[in-house]
C-alpha cells in the first residue's frame, strides 16, 4: 500500500452486492476526505466505469444475476460519456477507445480529489474488468491507488439480496463465490494495493480501517467509531422464513476466507 506524495489518491471498494460496500463508501466521505461521483444513472453513487469500459473494449465478462451487466458496446460508450460529461463538464480528447478510458479516469482522480471514492459491486464478478483496473493502475504513476478487497458471509449476503431483490438464494451463492474467486485471485495480482477486509471485523472493531485512514492522510476522529453497527451480523438467524444451506463449494471457500462452521449453517439447514 502507498500513501506517499501523492495529490491524488483513488480507493476502490471491490465487493459483491449486499457486502457492505455502501457503508464504508459513506464511512470514507464522511470521515476520511472521501469524494465520490456526483451523477450517474446508478444507485449509491454507483459509476460501473470498469464493467462499461470492458463493454467498450470487447473484453469478455460474465452474465450477472439480476443486472444489465454486461452492456452492449454502443450502450457502454454512451454511458462514459455521459459520466464523463456530468461529473467533468466535458468528456476529455483521446487518441482512441482505450485512451479514453484511461484519461476519463484519471480526470475523474483529478475532479474528485485529494481522494476519490468508487465503488461498484459489478467490478468483482468480472475479471476482465478487474484487468483493466490494474492496468490503469500501473500506467497512472501520478495517483496513489488502493483497493479495498471487501468481503461479507455468504449467508448473510445472499440473504441481504433475497429480502431486499427477491434474489434466489440458490442461484445467488455462486454470484457470490464468482466475486470471491475473483478477490483471491486479485490478491495474488495487487500485492500491497490490496487490503482485504471482512465486513464483520470492519463493523466490530473500527480499528481495522485505521489503514484506509493512513493512506487517506486523515486521523481518525472519536465520532468514527462509532459510526458502522452491528445490527445486520446474522440478520438470517433472526429470520424465520429463510430456509438455505450453502453448496460445499461456496462453504469451502467461505471457510478459507476465515469464517467458522458455525457462522454458516443453523439448526434449520
């Protein structure tokens, strides 16, 4: 992870939906200098940047459940126009499809500065677009960048999605473990600009995002401790109409992620 001299300074908040990426996008603007977006179609200040510039590039992704992801190209470019132009006033010159990209967000980090904030659970279902991020990273010496590898029991977000969606829960576990394959697997490509952080241990202890404020340059202050809650841990145990147990495969992986047995299954399974 680098802080350093940077002026600029991006952090992007990799996780599935329903993880609680929301929270800690709100947590960062509101007590670590955080900006986000001011326009898009999307909810939660959602931009989708890396998804539709995957779109654009012909890159392949993954079908999502519940989603328009993936867009089509023409679709995909009309968008980053249109977010460019509403959060810059204008959409920057560029050489070609790529170059756009590249320059939209980095003027984006210029606009949104000293630290701009996205994220977009859409990013971690598709490694195409995760490519194209670290790509970005890599060619953007002048920004410091740090993405945060955000990831919440799968009980808890597949029932999180249910109530809230109506999402299946038998088919939205393996969305889930699409995201988490793909978060182990940037580990591996991210090194040090990647701090994996589970959702529980975020909420329960406030220091775990003392990183998020060394990187910022922001001290924490006394009324950010107690900001996130508690209340959703294990909403599902409260929750008599939810019957569901997860395929061994979602299990696993869960378990490697630090989760106990007895955080995944109940009497009712």
């Amino acid at each position: 992870m680098s802080s350093g001299p940077a002026a600029r300074r991006c952090i992007v908040i990799l996780s599935d939906k329903s993880s609680g990426s929301s929270a800690l996008q709100d947590y960062l603007v509101r007590y670590a200098g955080g900006r986000h977006v001011e326009k898009t179609r999307h909810n939660e200040h959602e931009t989708l940047y890396w998804s539709k510039a995957a779109s654009l590039l012909a890159r392949p992704q993954e079908k999502m459940l519940d989603s328009e992801v993936p867009l089509a190209p023409e679709r995909a470019r009309a968008d980053l126009l249109a977010l460019l132009r509403d959060n810059l006033g204008s959409v920057p010159a560029s050489s070609d499809e790529r170059d756009l990209v590249w320059r939209g967000w980095r003027a984006l980090c210029e606009r949104f500065a000293p630290l701009f904030v996205e994220k977009s659970p859409h990013h971690l279902h598709q490694w195409s677009a995760l490519e194209l991020l670290i790509e970005c990273m890599d060619a953007s010496p002048e920004i410091a960048f740090l993405a945060i590898g955000l990831v919440r029991n799968p009980v808890d977000v597949v029932h999180s999605s249910w109530r809230r969606w109506g999402s299946q829960p038998e088919a939205n576990q393996h969305e889930w473990l699409r995201a988490a394959r793909n978060l182990q697997r940037l580990d591996g490509a991210l090194g040090p600009r990647l701090v994996l952080l589970r959702y529980e241990d975020m909420v329960r202890e406030p220091a775990r995002l003392d990183f998020a404020h060394a990187f910022a340059g922001v001290p924490r202050s006394p009324e950010s401790r107690g900001y996130l809650h508690r209340d959703s841990i294990q909403k599902w145990r409260r929750d008599p109409e939810f019957r569901f147990a997860l395929a061994s495969p979602v299990r696993d992986l869960a378990l490697a992620f630090g989760y106990r047995p007895e955080d995944l299954a109940s009497e009712r399974d």
